[in-house]
C-alpha cells in the first residue's frame, strides 16, 4: 500500500476484519429487512456528554440531598434510555433492493437506485456507500449522504466510476439519529448486485487509423466485386477500366447501390494491450453511440467475441457491457 499514511492504513485494516464479520453476519442478498442482529446501537458525541451531565446532577443531588436535582436527574436518565427503543425501531424493519444493475463510463459519477420497502415510518435516515479501497480519491462524490427526512421509496446513492469494469455494489451503511441524536443506530448492508463503469466514449482514432484505412480499403474492395454488365445509360465513372483493359468485349460497371450494402456497420477492436487497447476501447464507445443514435444495425468484433448486427438499447448495452470487460 504505497503512499498511504499510518491512519489509511490503520483504516484499511480495521474495514478488513470488520468486512470478514459482516460478510459471516449479513452475506450478500438480493433483498435485505434489517433486524435486530444487523443494527449496531451506540451513543453519539453529544450522549456522551448527556451522560456526563446526568452523572454530574447526580453526585451534586446526592451531595447536597437535593430532591428536585435527583428527580430531574432520573427525568433526563429515563429521556437517554427510551432513546435507545426509539433508534432501533426507527431502522428496524427497513427493507432494502437494488432491482436494476447501475451503469455508467469511467470518470463520470454513476447513480444507483435502492428501493425502499417500509411497514412503518422510518424518519431522519441517512445514506452511503462504503468503499474503504479507494483512499487515494479525494471527490466529495465519494462518499455522498443521502438524507430521507421524509418516508420514500427509493434512495438514490452515488457511485464514482473510475476504471472499465463490472463490480460488486459496496456496502450501504445507513445511520440515524432519530429522535435527540443522542444514540446512533446504524448498519451495513450487503446487497447481491453489480454496477458496470463502460470505457469513456471518445472521438480520438489515432491509434486505429492503420486499422480504419484497412477495413475502408477493404470495403471499398468489397464493394467493386460486386458487378454488372455495362448498358446503355450507366455512367462511365462506374466503369470498371482494368477489367475492359482486359476485356473489351464485355465491359463492366460497379453498381450504385453497394455502399447502401456495405451497412450495417461493424465497430473493430484490434488485438491490442495497456494504453492502446484503452484508447481503442474509448474510441469504440464513441463508435457505438453514434451508430445507436443514428438508428443504423451495428456488430461488434472483439478479439474473443463477435456480436451480430442489430440496434436498439439491449444492444447498445450489451456491446458496451463487452467492451467493459475487455
């Protein structure tokens, strides 16, 4: 772990052996209800200080035999204990799913939904993902709190994409404070999904230009073998000069409509590696989504995977699914 200070590291270390009970306490599901073994209740910095405070009335009424002072003091105890009953019932019972896997490209910030199942009102609820492996980054958008004032349904957390991949979802740990923030209920939840990060698109071609010129050379070709018989009326610009230098007798024409035929289109990825074939895969992205957008078929040719032609949304994705995990 270079270039990470004593605290990562300490942190780092902490989330691994915390990881290891919770992936043995809540493993990951495609629908979490939150019950009493996966609540953690523990008193906040300002019930810390209310403990003091009731502790210092207490020493001062029994010192001075103050009855008021001893009754408000067992007032503010009482307040402290219900807390506890009123945090936990707060979080309990709250249901989370993730029914569709986020998606995103590299560098921009990809939003998931969670959706939020409740049998009662679950008030002052905060949200984020956990993602300890990633000390170096320093965006705000990392670690970016959803807070549910009001009962929903949904919660949409943040997720900053920074490779091309497909990963697992981090934790979501949710916190509340409810109702005098003097006890902090929280947990971590495991869900069974998956985001993807897509290469992003971009229109730079330079290292498949040798690429681009072979397979334009190559269409080109493709698109003159196809001939017909010269009549009367087609241009001469369509004649075929190498063949009638051959033949005279049967001279010959490209027919107009080859380039129609040359679409749909095929989007290349060379057999390539490291910058390069990061390059090639940006490049290929950008390729796709003008295809998509323009409403032309499509395939996608990979070193260890050809996808046939077609259009549409499915496609688009998973084409770009392909080319995340190439």
């Amino acid at each position: 772990m270079p270039n990470l200070t004593l605290k990562q590291r300490l942190y780092q270390r902490y989330w691994q052996l915390l990881s290891r009970y919770l992936n043995k306490r809540q493993p990951a599901a495609d629908k979490v209800r939150l019950v009493q073994k996966l609540i953690f209740i523990l008193p906040t910095r300002y019930g810390w200080w209310f403990v003091l405070l009731i502790t210092l009335l207490y020493l001062l009424g029994t010192n001075y035999q103050n009855n008021l002072i001893l009754l408000l003091c067992y007032l503010l105890l009482s307040v402290f204990l219900v807390n506890i009953v009123l945090a936990y019932q707060n979080i309990s019972g709250l249901t989370l799913q993730c029914k569709q896997a986020a998606e995103g490209f590299a560098g921009e910030v990809i939003t998931a939904v969670v959706n939020l199942s409740n049998d009662k009102k679950h008030l002052m609820l905060n949200m984020n993902f956990v993602q300890p492996d990633n000390t170096k980054n320093t965006d705000a958008r990392q670690n970016e709190t959803v807070l549910l004032s009001q009962p929903a349904t949904t919660a949409t957390l943040n997720l900053n994409g920074t490779k091309r991949g497909k990963y697992a979802l981090p934790r979501i740990k949710i916190t509340s404070q409810y109702p005098f923030g003097l006890w902090r209920a929280w947990s971590y939840v495991a869900l069974a999904q998956h985001y993807w990060v897509y290469p992003t698109p971009d229109a730079d071609k330079s290292v498949l230009n040798s690429l681009s010129n072979d397979a334009s050379q190559q269409a080109k070709t493709d698109a003159g073998e196809t001939l017909s018989p010269y009549r009367a009326g087609d241009s001469v610009r369509h004649m075929v000069w190498k063949r009638l230098a051959r033949d005279p007798a049967n001279p010959v024409v490209r027919q107009q409509h080859f380039s129609a035929q040359a679409e749909p289109s095929w989007v290349v990825v060379p057999q390539l590696s490291g910058d390069a074939l990061e390059r090639a895969l940006r490049y290929a992205c950008q390729q796709l989504l003008q295809l998509e957008q323009s409403g032309s078929s499509y395939g996608l040719k990979l070193p260890a995977l050809t996808l046939p032609q077609a259009k549409g949304p499915q496609h688009l994705q998973r084409c770009l699914q392909e080319l995340a995990l190439c």
